[in-house]
C-alpha cells in the first residue's frame, strides 16, 4: 500500500512539473512571438519612414491595414495597436467564432457569422474614417484662421502649432501635438510636416501641410499660403456641397424607381392573379426584371461609393 501511495505521489509530482514546465514553454513562446512582432512593426516603421523621406510610398498589405489604423482613430485610443496584432486579433477571434458556432450549429453558419462580423468590422472602420474626415473638414477653417491671426513664418511654425493645438479637436489636435514633439526632437521640420499630413486623412489637410513643407524652403512669410488655402477650401466645401445634393437627389430618385417598380408588381399581381414571390422568382421575365433591378441598385451603390 505504502509502495502504491509512493508511486501515485510520484506520478503526481511527475504531471505537476510536467504542466509547469509545459506553461512555462507556451510562456516564452508566447513572449517570443510578441517580441518578434514588435521588432518587425519597428522595422517596417523604420523602413516606411526611409521610403517616405524619398518621396515613395509603399502599397501593402501593411501599409494598407496602417492606414486603416491611424485613419480611423485606433492608433490614437490605442498607441500600441499595430498591423500584426491586429491581424493577429482579427483572425484569432474569428478562429474561435468559427469553432463556436460550429460546434453549436453548422460550418457553413459559421462561416456566414464570421463573414457577417468581417463586414460588420469593416463598415465600423469606414464610419470612424467618415467621422474623422467630417472633423477634420470643420477643424480647417478654425485652423487656417489661427494661423492667418499669428502671421506664421516658417522659423515659428512650430511653436504656433504647439499654441494652437489644444484649440482643436481629434484628429487634428493629436496630428498636430505629434508634429511639434518630431520636430523638436529631430530638429527636421519639413519631415514632421510630411509624417503629420500622413496621419490625416483630408485632401485639403495634406495639401495645407505639404504647402507648409514647400513654403518652409522657399518662402519665410506663410500669410499667401493662408490666404489661397481658403480660397481653395471655400471651393472645396461648395462643390462638396453640390455633389452632397446631388447624391441626396439620386437617392430620392432610386427610391421612386423603387415604389413605381412595386406598384406594378402589385398591378400585375392583380391582374394575373400569381403571386409577386412567384413570379419574381419562378417566371422569366420575373428573373430579368429582379437581375436588371439588381444591376441598377449595385451600379448605383458603386457610384456613391466613388463619389464618396
């Protein structure tokens, strides 16, 4: 009895060690593969930043999810978030919904949940960006006007930038403060500028600051550059205006299209006395008018979306 409790404690110590030694192995790999995807997202900011200063851009997969990041805000309530672990999060939490629902239901419902949450995700992301630019765009004016009041020179960009800042609001204000803390710690601002207009996402911003990165070369008295930046910037909200209602008209008009298409479906219902379910979806000319009506709805999507 004595020889079998020996064993049994034995073996227990065995496995107990055994474990420890098991968690301590997935622990130094776990921090290993933290490790390593920090290196590589220091490299690749290394390299980015190289490419930047000669004026290339690099278009990647990286590069893309980066911008996705840093436009639609995450970057800034998360500095730590980067391109690897986001992907990493991204496919980690879909691996484990997939398992989820398999396990409750069937694989193909759960790929449709994981696809439907993929789209969730990314329509989230597309209105964080919307809201940023829509900040941005009523953060210009204030911001241009500022400066025009301080009469910048490019020898005191900075400090006004550093004045100013805490009268703006996100993205712009984060923007900003970044540019003044690069600028004075490598004493290059032109590169500063050219890191900040790379952090918003606004056409009117970029060429606001990439005009600041010239003048600064060439030009000692910014007040021109205001002033044509305005003039830009009103025309720019007007036309903006314009394409807005133009964009408002078309979907008023797709939606009457819409209504006149039921209309006659209900028509035809009480004509023939078939279904509109049977006869959108059993009878040919059903099927050409729900294709035709489906081409027209996803050309119409797709023009929004560029005029956008």
């Amino acid at each position: 009895m004595k020889i079998l409790l020996f064993l049994l404690l034995l073996l227990g110590f065995f496995l107990l060690f055994h474990e420890m030694g098991t968690l301590e192995y997935l622990s130094v790999s776990l921090k290993r593969t933290r490790e390593g995807m920090d290196a590589a997202s220091r490299q690749r900011s290394l390299a980015d930043r190289q490419k930047l200063s000669e004026l290339q851009e690099k278009h990647s997969l990286w590069y893309s999810l980066e911008q996705q990041l840093q436009y639609s805000g995450i970057r800034h309530r998360f500095p730590g978030m980067t391109a690897e672990r986001w992907l990493t999060w991204n496919l980690a939490g879909g691996a484990i919904l997939f398992l989820t629902v398999t396990a409750a239901g069937s694989a193909a419902t759960a790929a449709a949940t994981v696809l439907l949450c993929g789209l969730f995700e990314r329509y989230g992301l597309k209105k964080l960006r919307e809201r940023n630019l829509r900040r941005t765009e009523e953060n210009l004016t204030k911001l241009l006007d500022f400066l025009g009041n301080y009469s910048t020179t490019s020898g005191e960009i900075v400090s006004v930038f550093k004045q100013i800042g805490r009268y703006m609001e996100e993205p712009v204000r984060s923007a900003l403060d970044t540019c003044c803390y690069e600028a004075a710690t490598t004493g290059d601002v032109g590169m500063a500028l050219r890191f900040m207009s790379e952090r918003i996402e606004h056409p009117k911003f970029k060429e606001l600051v990439r005009n600041m990165e010239i003048s600064i070369r060439y030009c000692a008295d910014f007040s021109v550059l205001v002033d044509s930046s305005r003039r830009s910037l009103r025309e720019y909200l007007r036309i903006s205006g314009e394409r807005k209602g133009m964009m408002r008209e078309a979907v008023i008009s797709l939606a009457i299209l819409a209504g006149m298409s039921l209309v006659a479906l209900l028509t035809v219902e009480k004509l023939t006395g078939i279904g509109i379910r049977h006869l959108m979806t059993e009878t040919l000319p059903g099927r050409l008018g729900m294709a035709v009506l489906l081409v027209i709805f996803v050309w119409f999507r797709g023009s929004i979306g560029r005029a956008e």
